[in-house]
C-alpha cells in the first residue's frame, strides 16, 4: 500500500484487533470445564483460538469437532457462558482508543465487520465504549460470513462509500481473504490472536504491529 493511499473510512475486525476478548471467550470455555470436574485449561492454549469462535475454542478445550456427537450441545453451552458474562474482562488494545481519536480527527468513516453473532456484538460494542462506529456489521448481518466479501460490501454500502476507498484491518487470514475479495486494501495486524498461521504469510497489502502504524500508511 502506498503511503498516498487516501481513504475514506477504516474498517475494522473486532475480536483480536480492536478488542481482546480471549479472556472472556477462554473463561467460558473453563467454566465448562469446571462443571465437569476438569482442570481449567491454561490461558496461553486458549488465546490463539479465540478469533475462530465456539468451532475453535471447543476444539482447543475439549478436543471436539462440530461432526462429533455432543459437540452442538455443548456448543450452546459455550454461548450461554459467554453471552452472560460478555465483557468482564475484555478490554481495547493498546493503541486503539488513540487510533480511533485520530480517525475522528481526520473526519474519516469506520466501522466494524465481526464474524460474531449480532446477540452478542451489539451489547459488546458500547460496553467496549465503540459505540460511536459509524457501522456495524455482525456475522449473521447478511447472508454470509467473512471471507466471503458480502459483510465489507454491506458496511460499505451502510456507508455509501466505495470499497475500493476503504481499508479493513484483522488478525486472521479470512480477513485478509475477505478484504481482498470486496476489491478494499487488506491490512494484517500482528497483536492479535493471528490464528494458526503467521500474518506475514497472508500477502495483505500492509502488515501492522502498532495501531498507530496505520497513520504511516493512510493519507
């Protein structure tokens, strides 16, 4: 990405890269763990799934897929958890509450496309204090879910703004993917949960380690 790239709004992956919601996610998972007299799994095993929901972190957990028998049920289970105790722990990285004053500052557009479930990203959003995004587009907004690109093109049609004037930040490779795939310039993050692979793998148009970082590269 050239660093006269002039865009009109930044958007953003929630999980792993404005917020860092793994300790709530993980914590749901070891509560079910507790109720069936397990030890709780450490942290740092958890963590890394966090941006792959129930599918990731049950399997990271309990070594269960969605074709084994249970795996629905306990899959509900997690929810629940995690719906009851959404935001005791979950807090903006560092860096984000600057980047986004700067967004503001420059009168820039942003928004927020999450695979996560519209039950849980809206009570989430202001009690994370991102209340003022200009959009925000869950998993179940439209038909389809990241990588497919129809969620980035919906928050662009929200904002009546072209994709190809639009950037749009994560930490997984379905991001990148996705961003890629609405014609928008794909940004990568590194303090996120980055998946099972490494960021610089992804061939995104700009790799990130900061927040503030992406004021070296947007005009």
């Amino acid at each position: 990405m050239s660093s006269l790239f002039k865009a009109r709004a930044i958007l953003f992956d929630l999980d792993g890269t404005l917020a860092d919601t793994a300790p709530d996610l993980a914590a749901a998972v070891n509560q079910m763990r507790l109720q069936r007299d397990l030890e709780l799994a450490p942290y740092e095993s958890l963590r890394p799934h966090a941006s792959s929901g129930a599918r990731g972190l049950l399997a990271a957990g309990f070594g269960i897929a969605p074709e084994d028998a249970g795996y629905e049920a306990m899959r509900l289970e997690f929810l629940s958890n995690y719906e009851q105790a959404i935001c005791q722990h979950s807090t903006l990285f560092a860096g984000v509450t600057e980047m986004l004053a700067m967004i503001a500052d420059r009168r820039l557009a942003w928004g927020i496309v999450t695979n996560k479930a519209e039950r849980f990203t809206l009570p989430l959003v202001p009690l994370l204090g991102l209340q003022h995004a200009n959009c925000v587009i869950s998993g179940d907004t439209t038909p389809h879910s990241k990588p497919h690109p129809a969620p980035l093109l919906e928050a662009a049609r929200q904002l009546r703004i072209a994709p190809e004037e639009c950037c749009y930040l994560g930490d997984d490779l379905r991001d990148i993917q996705a961003a890629k795939a609405a014609g928008m310039h794909s940004i990568a993050v590194t303090w996120g949960y980055c998946g099972q692979s490494e960021p610089q793998q992804w061939q995104a148009d700009l790799l990130l380690h900061r927040p503030a970082e992406l004021f070296n590269f947007i005009g």
